[in-house]
C-alpha cells in the first residue's frame, strides 16, 4: 500500500487537531519537508516483513447453520489436524474468536470485523497443534470481548447448556459452551477483567487466567497490554495441566512476557492438598447489591471441603480488594479507548508481532461502521476518550500506580497463606436480556459479574475458577489464586476437591 502525500487541506486539519496555527505558506512548508520522511515509508512498503509460520493445512470450514449450532456458541467450524503425537493427540479444540487461525474468518463478536480472514496462526494456535490437537472450528466472543455476559455478540446471544434462558458468562462464552455441552475436548479464551472464569463459573467449568505473561497473547485480538491474558478452559483439572504444558512458556515476540517461569503442571496433580494453607477472603463476600447468598454459602462449603481434606483453611482480610474493581476500571476503560479503539488493536512504543492485516481491516472498518459496535463498547470508547482529553491520562497513570499497591496487599496476604479463596462471581448466571431490552438494560446485564475476577487481571496474578456447586440448575463456581508462576499450586488444590466430591449434587 503506497503512502500517499497529503493534501494542503488535510496538513491545515492535521496542525488543528494540535492546536498549532498554520498560515498557507507554513502549511506548505512542512508539506515540501515531509517529502523526506515519506520517501522511507515507500521503501517500507516494498519490503516483506516477517511473518510466524503456519505450519499445519487447512481449509477455511463453513458457518454452521442452527441445527448444528444449538447453543449459537460456534462462528466457524472446520477441521486443522495436527501433529500426529504429543499432549493433545485426540483432544479436539475449540478457539475463542477473538484469536488468529490462518485462513478461517475471524469476528471477534463483532460486524466491525466481519471479512476479516488472518494469514497467521497465533502463537498458542501452533502449539496445540505441534501438541497433537486438532482444532475444529472458532467460538462466539463477545462483541470485542467488552462483556463479562453473553448477549452482544452479533451472531446473538450464546445460550447456557444448563439453562438457556441465561447466560453463559462472558467474553470467552462459545468457548465455556461448547465445553459445556460437551462438543469439544478443550478450548481456549481470553481474560482482561475475568472473561475466562466468568464464564467457567457459569456454565460448570474449568477456567485459569495464568500469570500475566506466561501464555503468550501474539496473534490474539488485544484489549490493553497490561490486561491480555489467554488461557485454558477444560472439564477437568487434569485435561487443564496438560493444556497449559502445551502452551505456556515465551516465544519472543509478546511483549507481555518477562521473566517466565514454567511448570511440569500435570505432577502438581497429587489428589491431596496436605499442608495447604487456603486463605478465605472476607471481602469477596457479601457484596451488597450483587453477591447471591446461595453463591456464598457453596463456596463456604467448597472452603470446609478442603479443610476436611487436611489444608489449613482460615478466614483472611484484604482491605483493599474492594478497591480493585475501581482500579481495573481506571485502567480498561482509558486502555481500551487507547490501544483498541484510537491505536486500530495494535497500538504503538512495544517490541513484539504486529499483526499487520488486522489493523488494516479493523481500522478501516470501525470508522465505516462506528455505529454497529456494541452499546458496552461504545460507553467505553467516549468514557476514556473524555478522560484522556479532558484528564489527559491522570487517572489511567494513577490507576497503573495503585495496582501495583494492590498487587502488593495481595502478596502481603500470600506470604501467609498459599491460596486465596472466593467466589469466581457473586452471582449465578443471569437471565439473557430480551431483544427489546433497553441500553441501559443491556449494559447492566453486561458488566456487574466482575467484582472479584477483574482486580486480578490489573495484578497478574494466577487465578482458577472451579465448579463447586449448583443451585436453581445453575452452576457456582469458586476462584483460587495464587502467588506469581505458581499455577502447579491451583491445580494441585483443584484436583484434589475434584477428586473428592460431585459439585453437580452438592
């Protein structure tokens, strides 16, 4: 794609947007000089860039009409065979739609994207596959995943197996229902505020957010840096140690990875939790206006489990996790506005994959079709835009600064127990809003479910989310989470309460 020069006009709006005062004669001026500048970015344009491999054949699949798509949680099927051994061999996968698999079209949940077909594999793609998996098709996301729900995809809502009248839980919600209902062997979403274990609590599942950094996010749509992560939804502890070998570990080219520390995480699977100490997190509870007491008391219960299975199990005080919610919304709404929305899903002043295509594709279509992005996204983008222009980053800046106080009470607490527990949500699934529902109906079944997920996607710390119980047909899920890199002691407590009772009929 040639540059082309600007016009007079276009350089007079251009020094407008900066508040500089241009005469004719000035604009002109910095036009002839911009000729120099220009001359590198036709060079650019004849040079090929370096692109990560697709290593494993396929064809594009098909979109699945509504017989075979009863839970409207599929946006393409196919079939990408891998290797013809290792971890994953016979495992069939599902990918959240907001991830790159070369030639299969990409939505995101959104018709901003719609058209859009990727020429590369993410990273965690190639290595389900060089793993033995073979990917069978892509799951509805979200509409650009700013959702904790089920209901603002375009394709329309994506119903809950357990209950299809509510919802699934989102941003990652094809990807909890077609395990849920037991269509796929594993599958794979994204997390920035709890879109992972959100929907893993509500639709019976398994669901980590690993430490920020340790699976790699090159090639998946992104949200804010700081925020992105990826990670394993599965049926059960065991299928999720292996997936996580499978894929975690850096690939240099993600500039969220540093300092990664891995795992054998399928020998954390010792059935015992002997010697644990599990920290009960008062503030998760009983929040007033959104916390279910049934949710609470089954994740008591799931608290007295692991004690009776020998841990130590006692009732902590973190303050200012109550705090959380507040700082992680400081950081996503300006983030969002800034690297999703104005930086075109890429962004800038970072070394790693830039996916070339989808800024092309993306950036051209939003502004096309502004009008079509999603009530919640929409609230975002003008919330941060006006915080930016008005505040002029303060409040993002003074948010990032008290996460890092916040990481600091969590490891505090850390230092004195191994695990904290609480409820993954405050609430079981929601009812899906109907089809007339009001904006402000839609955005209030959108975003209340993230109390406890969100302030650890702002701390990066490794968080679970485990079925462990149910009520009215609905699933409850509680989260466990633990010090940096230490995703072996999740799966080790994990495994051991799945051992040992049937959450299905407690």
């Amino acid at each position: 794609m040639a540059v082309k020069k600007p016009t007079l006009n276009e350089v007079h709006r251009i020094a407008d947007s900066y508040y500089l005062d241009l005469s004719d004669e000035d604009a002109r001026s910095f036009l002839g000089l911009m000729d120099g500048l220009l001359a590198s970015y036709a060079r650019i344009d004849q040079l090929v860039e370096p692109k990560p491999e697709v290593k494993y054949p396929r064809t594009a699949g098909y979109r699945p009409q509504p017989e075979e798509n009863r839970y409207n949680a599929w946006y393409y099927k196919t079939s990408i065979k891998g290797a013809s051994s290792g971890l994953l061999a016979g495992k069939t996968i599902a990918i959240k739609d907001n991830i790159c698999v070369a030639g299969v079209p990409m939505m995101n949940g959104a018709s901003v994207l719609e058209g859009y077909t990727p020429d590369i594999d993410a990273t965690v793609v190639t290595r389900m596959l060089d793993a033995g998996g073979e990917i069978v098709g892509k799951a509805v996301a979200e509409n650009l995943c700013v959702s904790g729900a089920s209901h603002t995809a375009d394709t329309g809502p994506i119903l809950n197996p357990h209950k299809p009248t509510h919802s699934t839980g989102g941003s990652s919600a094809g990807s909890a229902a077609l395990l849920a209902a037991g269509e796929v062997d594993l599958s794979i979403g994204g997390d920035q505020g709890g879109s992972v274990r959100i929907p893993a609590s509500w639709s019976g599942i398994y669901g980590m957010k690993p430490t920020h950094g340790l699976v790699p996010y090159t090639g998946a749509f992104p949200v804010d840096l700081t925020l992105d992560h990826l990670g394993p939804m599965t049926n059960s502890t065991a299928d999720m140690a292996v997936m996580l070998e499978a894929i975690a570990g850096p690939d240099g080219l993600d500039p969220r990875q540093y300092e990664v520390k891995t795992d054998n995480y399928t020998q954390a699977l010792k059935g015992d939790v002997k010697g644990l100490k599990i920290g009960v997190v008062q503030e998760g509870f009983g929040m007033e206006g959104v916390s279910e007491p049934d949710v609470d008391e089954a994740v008591r219960k799931a608290g007295a489990q692991f004690e009776k299975l020998g841990a130590q199990v006692s009732t902590i005080s973190i303050p200012m996790h109550a705090d959380g919610p507040a700082i992680w919304n400081g950081i996503i709404v300006e983030g969002v506005t800034a690297l999703m929305i104005n930086g075109n899903a890429m962004g800038t002043n970072w070394q790693g994959y830039y996916n070339v295509g989808l800024m092309d594709h993306y950036g051209h279509s939003r502004r096309e079709r502004a009008n079509d992005l999603s009530e919640t996204t929409k609230l975002i983008m003008m919330t941060g835009q006006y915080l930016q222009e008005r505040y002029h980053g303060r409040f993002y800046a003074k948010a990032q600064n008290l996460a890092r106080s916040l990481r600091a009470a969590y490891d505090a607490a850390l230092e004195k127990v191994d695990l904290l527990l609480m409820p993954t949500t405050p609430m079981k699934a929601m009812p899906i809003p109907p089809a007339d529902a009001t904006r402000e109906e839609y955005v209030a079944a959108a975003l209340p479910m993230v109390p406890n997920t969100a302030p650890f996607c702002a701390t990066g710390h490794p968080s679970l989310s485990v079925p462990c119980g149910m009520s009215d047909g609905l699933p409850i899920g509680m989260m466990l989470t633990g010090r940096h890199w230490e995703e072996s002691t999740l799966l080790r407590a994990s495994h051991a309460y799945e051992q040992s009772v049937d959450w299905k009929k407690i």
